[in-house]
C-alpha cells in the first residue's frame, strides 16, 4: 500500500513539476528521425504524471478495499493509469490546438464609422480615425466633398491598405 501511495504522490509531484519543465520530454525525442510525430505528445509530463498518479492512487484502492492482493492492484491501477493518461493527452491536445483567427483586412472598414483628424479638401487627402478589429487606425481618406475636421464620416471604399475613401454623414 505505501508503495501504491508513493506513487501517486509521485505522480501529483510530477505534475506539479510540468509546471517548471513543460517540454522536457518532447526535447529528448525530437532529434531521433525514426521516432519523430510517433508519440506526439504521449511522453509529455502531464501524461506520464497522470499515468503514475493513477497507477498508484489507483492500486491503492483496490489493495485498501478489496482483499484481491497486489498483482489484482496493479493491473486496476494500470487500467486506471492508462486511462488517466489517455484522457490527459486528449485534453492537453484540445487545449494546445491552435486555430487562428482570420486577419483583419482593409476591406472589413467598409461600412464602418470614423472620425476626421485631418480636414478632407475636395480632390485631395485628409486623415480618418476608424477601429479595425477594436484598434483605432489613422488612414489617409479621400472625400467628393471637403469635410471639416471633427467630422462623422462612413468608409464607402478601400482604397489601399493606407487609404479609404469616405462619405460625411448627415444628420
């Protein structure tokens, strides 16, 4: 039984080491060809302390509430270690999926409101304030007609990715 219980304290110990060492064990494997996206984050430290914090937490149950002996214990505790692992390395997997979020384009200003910094002339370039993906940007902006400095304007078109072209808006 102690030695059941010195296991999953091992195990607990262990994950609380991932915290310090996460990618430890990835390391060590990554050089070896043959082995390279075999174990895929199977010999990662959240898995093998789940695996012996369950081998041990687990053995000593069945060894502390049943009368089965310690081979019986083992194997359940195996069980439950392999399982523990499994899962470990599924949810780990899920955490660490990345999936990026599309970029923000010039195109996506269109339609929205912003504000002029620098007054517009007509035929000529002034400044706009717009938020693009929550961030304000500073573009060049270009009007039919002149617009004051102050202005609420809406993006009509982009014209590059410095530049847009705008329309006031009337109350």
């Amino acid at each position: 039984m102690t030695l059941f219980l010195g296991l999953g304290i091992a195990g607990i110990v262990l994950l609380a080491l991932t915290l310090v060492f996460d990618g430890v064990l990835e390391g060590l494997f990554g050089g070896a060809g043959f082995l390279d996206g075999l174990f895929d984050g199977l010999l990662s430290l959240p898995v093998i302390a789940g695996f012996v914090s369950m081998l041990g937490f687990g053995g000593a149950l069945v060894l502390g509430t049943t009368g089965l002996g310690t081979g019986p214990a083992t194997a359940a505790g195996v069980v439950a270690g392999v399982a523990a692992a499994w899962l470990t390395w599924r949810f780990s997997r899920a955490l660490m999926r990345d999936e990026p979020s599309a970029t923000p384009r010039g195109t996506d200003l269109v339609g929205s409101s912003g504000s002029v910094v620098t007054p517009i002339p007509v035929g000529g370039y002034g400044e706009v304030l717009v938020y693009l993906a929550g961030q304000p940007v500073k573009l060049a902006a270009r009007s039919p007609e002149p617009v004051a400095r102050g202005a609420e304007v809406w993006v009509e078109e982009s014209l590059s990715p410095t530049s847009v072209a705008v329309r006031p808006v009337r109350s």
